[in-house]
C-alpha cells in the first residue's frame, strides 16, 4: 500500500487538500519530517483496520495469494540418527 504524505504546515493551511488526497489513499501527516498521524476514509478504516481476524481468518481469506501453490518438500529420516 502506498501513501501521499503532507507536512503539519500544509495540512492546517488546506485541509481540503488533504481530505482530497486521503480518498485516494492513505496520508501521512509529518511533524518535523516524522510520521505522525494517518487520514483515511472512514470506510477504509471501517473495513481493514477495525476489524479483529484471527491467524485462521487471514490465511483462509479468499483473496488470498497464499492458498493452493504451497508444496512442501518431502522430509526423509534414512540418513537421521535418532536418540531415544
């Protein structure tokens, strides 16, 4: 995901700017040249980041990039030498 940034100064002097450019994604406000707060939709927010997912949740999400191309390699114990 990437981000527009704005400095403090600007955010205070047009804050339609900034509405304007956080429907487009995410903004960050800078103090200083430091990251200080994030203006997003409230419909963004609502849907990514209010939401609690559990592990399984997130893995078994649809959109996945993760669900069917992982293969693991076969583990093979002949050349092990196991202690009891």
């Amino acid at each position: 995901m990437s981000f527009a940034y704005m400095t403090s100064a600007d955010f205070n002097q047009n804050p339609s700017k900034a509405k304007k450019a956080a429907n487009e994604r995410p903004l960050v406000i800078t103090e200083h040249g430091e990251a200080s707060y994030v203006l997003v939709r409230y419909s963004d927010f609502k849907d990514h980041w209010r939401k609690s997912k559990s592990l399984y949740d997130a893995l078994n999400h649809s959109n996945s990039r993760f669900d069917d191309d992982f293969l693991a390699d076969r583990t093979d114990f002949k050349r092990r030498h196991v202690q009891f």
